[in-house]
C-alpha cells in the first residue's frame, strides 16, 4: 500500500507492505462525542454553577476581590473562536462582575513557564479581538517571566524536598484561577489541572526536580501513565503552593478531542476534580485498540509543529518528539521494535527560538560520556547563562533549561526500540551525531530492518498525522495484554516510595 507521512512543510510516500495497520487519531476509533457549539454556553455555565470540591466564584468574590486567570500559552488548547481559552474566560468574567469584582482587580498570566513568553500576536490569538481590546492596552494581560526575580516568590520545599518558586502576582491574588486542557501528553498523562501550576508559573529550579533523568527514566514513566513519579511532583508542588497561599486554585478544565473541541467541561478542586475529568479524558486518550505487538512503526515529523518552527529538523527536539511517541505507543511495541520517521533533518536549529541548542548539540558530540542522560550536568550552566536568559526574557526564546528536559526524554526512544531510522535526511549527519539510522527512503529503511532487527515478517503499525493531531495512547485491545493494569505497577514495587501509591485510575482503563 502507499501512504503518505508528514516530511518538512510537506509529505513523502512510503509504499508499505498491504498488511500494515493504521491509525490515525480520531478517525480510525472515533472519538467521544464533543459538546455541539450551540450547547457550549450551556455547558460551561452549568460547570462553573457547580464546581466539584469547592463554592463557586459568586460565593468566593466580591467587590475588592483580586483575581488572577492562569492560561495556558499557545502550545495547546487550539485558538478557534470556541476554544476553551475564550469561552471558559468569558463565562468566569460574566460570573466575576455579577459578584462585583471590578476590571482593573483582574489580571491575566500567560502560564508560559520556561517555554517563550507571548508576543502581542500570541496574547491576540490566545483572548480573541474582544478580550485583546479589552485587556491587553492596560496591562491586564502579561506573560510569566520565570527569570523575573522581583515577580516570584520562593515558597520552600514540599514535604519530598523538591523546591517550589511560584509566580508572585498569583501568589499574592485572592483568587487565582487555572483555565486548562485535558489533553493527552507524554509528561504524565494529562495537562491541566496540577500540571499546569506546577509547571507554568514557576522557575527552572522547581521544574528540574522532575524533567530530568532521575525521573523520566524510571520504569513508572514509560509507558505514559497517571501513576509516575513525575505526576506525583505535580501534583504535590501545586498542593503546596495552594497551602503556602493559604487556598486552593479555582480550575476550569476541558477534556479535548482531536480537533481541541470540548467533550466535557470540568471546575472547581483540582484534587476533587482532576480523577473525574481524566476518567472522561481516559475514553478517547487510552484507546484500546491493537490486537498485536508492532515491531515496527512508522510516522512522519514536520518540520514545525507545537514547539515551533525547527522542531523537527533540529536534532535534540526531533529525538523528543520520538520519545513522546515511544511513550504513547510503548503498550502496542515489541520488545525489537524500530522506528522509521521521515524528517528534513537539515541542520535548521531554529536559533533564536532555541539559541543554546547548538551549543548543547556540540557539546554532546565531543564528550566523553556517551547517553543524552550524561548532558544533564551542564544543566546549571545553561539555565544560569546571562545571554540565554537575556532572550528568554526579551528576544521570544526558550529558556535554556528547557532543552534539559528535551534531553531527558529524548533518550528514552533509546532506551525503548532497537534502531530508529531518519528518513530523507538532507543532513544525515545531525541524526548520526544523535546515534540514529539514516537512510533515503522508508522502502529502503524498511528493508535494513527486516534484516537486521524484525526478520522478513514484521508486524508493521503506520501512524500518519500523528504529529498534526492531539496524539492518543494506544493500549492493548484486550486489558490482559495491557501493562497499565495493577500488576504492572506491582512488579515494578515503586513502593520504596511511601508517597507512590497505584492510582485507582490506573485500574478503571
């Protein structure tokens, strides 16, 4: 069969043996129903009357009353005018002026954490024109600053010792409210909820409490799963700002399609409320579909998608973005699996977005060490660079210890398959230099493989489109053959750890 994957600005054919399987997100299992547009008011009116855990925002403001709204950047969430960003704000700002909160006590944070801070045109296509208009020439909309020392505020360490710097406008708000998406991602299961706090509105140090190896390497991390070491320090970083500010976040979270279109609306208590929201989120994230083992899949890499233009052509983000799917797609893989991607692979490292990852990508092939994992020690060095940090603040750059995280988990496709092949490489050499396969097409990749790692007769899985929508999960069809189950969780005994515990979620897929 010939199909197509997603190569650079384009795609490239790949004529595949006819057995292959397919899946494509939202298509091959159709997602849950969404929310018809004329029944969202309805929708977000009704969550925000009846909030889980907690009053709701009539009962918990008044005239007086500071309020800080945390939203999310535009990595996710979709900007169409029915986004869950636009409608949840203008709901909440209906409820918060009936209560007799006035504008000028309201503030809005984009919760960028360590990737760039919003530009004027992200702040417009984030709110919309009215809320642009509205808040944006008085200073009402501002993006988080991890590196602004004067705006952040050091609350300590949770009870594990993790440190926890939090945002200090939040901080020192009397009601600070998470708008956030349920949507699958590779870095404990979901966003929103803790996971936006704990990573959004806080600096570099809190975050490398948990986006390194010590915690993306663990058994529990792969494959994705609700129950990891990492979701734990989410959570318990953002309980323990809510206990330093004395209460808790108000959250208004969307549990997305493929489309970024709303299934379900949930608010209130993000303890109460994230198990519920994510047992929604479970029926179209965690899709129980494979009936066998795959030894080999096969996708293709744009060369632009959620981080920006150059993530998949810039070496140490292309190895991420293999990972995220080794950790999506870990249940239905073999224990030989190969990977075949296509990607432009030309050395294009996007400077001023990443103006570190060079360096960083030098450094790795001159070094004595021979893991990604290894690279972690200069991570200090490169968070507390004045000139990185300088265009993380004013020049619309990542913060430099972001690529950390990148290096962490991108060696975890390592660590999971027996060769990845980069196809079509205009410079082979940078996928070389990251201990990866080249070769100029899939069909000549295909044939390397079968002869070195799956033999004649692989079990071959084509994922087109699979960095273009929200990925899902894939899982075994048959619970038995899952290793999300509680058995899984026992045989890796993670309970050296007093504060691990398996989630009842874990036991519900």
């Amino acid at each position: 069969m010939r199909l197509e994957f997603e190569y650079g600005h384009g795609t490239m054919q790949a004529e595949l043996p006819d057995s292959t399987d397919i899946f494509i997100p939202g298509e091959t299992v159709k997602d849950p129903a969404y929310i018809p547009e004329d029944k969202l008011k309805e929708a977000y009116l009704e969550s925000l009357a009846n909030p889980i855990g907690m009053p709701r925002l009539s009962e918990l403001a008044h005239k007086g009353t500071t309020v800080t709204i945390i939203v999310p950047d535009r990595v996710k969430g979709g900007e169409q005018p029915t986004s869950h960003r636009k409608l949840s704000i203008a709901y909440i700002l209906e409820e918060l002026y009936g209560a007799g909160v006035e504008k000028k006590d309201i503030l809005f944070i984009i919760s960028n954490g360590l990737h760039p801070r919003s530009t004027e045109a992200d702040a417009k296509a984030l709110f919309g024109q009215k809320l642009y208009d509205e808040f944006w020439h008085t200073g009402q909309i501002i993006s988080h600053d991890s590196e602004d020392q004067e705006h952040m505020v050091d609350l300590g360490v949770t009870d594990r010792g993790d440190p926890v710097y939090m945002n200090k406008f939040v901080y020192d708000s009397d009601l600070p409210i998470l708008i956030g998406h349920v949507q699958g991602n590779p870095y404990g299961g979901y966003s929103g909820g803790y996971k936006h706090s704990a990573t959004g509105i806080t600096n570099w140090k809190s975050i490398a409490s948990h986006h390194v190896p010590s915690v993306m390497h663990r058994k529990d991390f792969t494959p994705v799963n609700g129950g990891s070491l990492m979701r734990h320090k989410f959570d318990e970083i953002s309980m323990h700002m809510e206990k330093k500010m004395g209460h808790p976040f108000f959250c208004c979270d969307a549990v997305l399609d493929t489309n970024s279109r709303q299934i379900a609306i949930f608010s209130g208590y993000a303890k109460e409320m994230m198990p519920l929201s994510w047992k929604v989120a479970d029926k179209r994230t965690y899709v129980h579909w494979a009936e066998k083992k795959y030894d080999v899949l096969v996708f293709g890499m744009p060369q632009k998608f959620h981080y920006g233009d150059g993530m998949g052509t810039n070496p140490i983000m292309m190895m991420q973005a293999l990972s995220a799917q080794v950790l999506r797609f870990k249940r239905v893989m073999s224990e030989n699996c190969v990977i075949l991607c296509s990607s432009l692979c030309n050395g294009f490292f996007h400077d001023e977005r990443w103006p570190y990852l060079r360096e960083m990508y030098e450094l790795f092939q001159h070094d004595y060490m021979n893991t990604l994992p290894d690279m972690n020690r200069y991570g200090e060095y490169f968070a507390t660079n004045k000139e990185y940090i300088r265009k993380y603040r004013f020049t619309n750059a990542f913060h430099p210890f972001h690529g950390f995280s990148m290096i962490s988990c991108g060696h975890i496709a390592e660590m999971n398959t027996s060769a990845i092949y980069i196809v079509g490489a205009q410079e082979p050499g940078y996928a070389r230099g990251m201990g990866l396969k080249t070769r100029a097409t899939f069909e000549e990749a295909l044939e390397d493989a079968k002869k070195k790692f799956v033999g004649q007769e692989p079990n071959i899985l084509a994922l087109p489109m699979t960095f273009k929508k929200a990925s899902v999960h894939l899982c075994m069809k048959n619970p038995e053959e899952d290793c999300m189950d509680a058995r899984f969780y026992e045989s890796q005994k993670l309970g050296n750890d007093s504060q691990f515990h398996i989630p009842q979620r874990a036991l519900l897929l």
